[in-house]
C-alpha cells in the first residue's frame, strides 16, 4: 500500500532530493500550508513529474497564498474531505 507523505514545511532546500531519496513509485505527495508555494519553482515541478507520485495540494493554502492559478496541472488540488479520504487510503502517513 502506498504512503501519504505530508509535506508542510516551506525551508526545504534540498527538497528535490528528500522526494527522490524518501518516496518509492506509489507514493503520494500532499502540499499542505507554507509548503504550497514550493510548487512554483520550477525545478520542484520537474521533479515531481520524473518520478511515479501522485501528487496533490490543498486547494484552501494556494487561495490564502492567491496562487491557484499559478500551480501546474499536473498537481491535484483537492480540498480538505478528499485529504481525510486520501489519508484513509494510505498505509502510513509521513510528515515533513
């Protein structure tokens, strides 16, 4: 079963790495809080796309940010039922 890896932290300078080193092909990224702004970088983006995650964002923190708009569409926005639905999905959650 896949893991639900909760990431919420905004200083994660070798994030690219921590997804690349901490998650196996299955797995889901979720964006939560100061985290979401991570996902206008570039080079985050191209690192989610490389790899086999599925990868979400909590619609909510991109408005209070004002950056729904700016977000790839490979990234699912959800809100905040479908996070407890994903969360029950998954064999463990992990919080960065």
């Amino acid at each position: 079963m896949a893991h639900l890896h909760l990431i919420s932290t905004l200083n994660a300078s070798d994030l690219t790495e921590q997804i690349s080193r901490y998650t196996q092909p299955g797995d889901k990224l979720l964006f939560i809080a100061d985290s979401v702004i991570q996902l206008l970088k570039p080079e985050i983006v191209q690192s989610i796309t490389t790899t086999k995650l599925e990868v979400y964002v909590l619609k909510n923190d991109l408005a209070c940010r004002g950056i729904t708009h700016n977000i790839s569409d490979i990234i699912v926005q959800i809100d905040e039922l479908t996070m407890v639905e994903l969360s029950c999905t998954c064999d463990k959650i992990i919080s960065w």
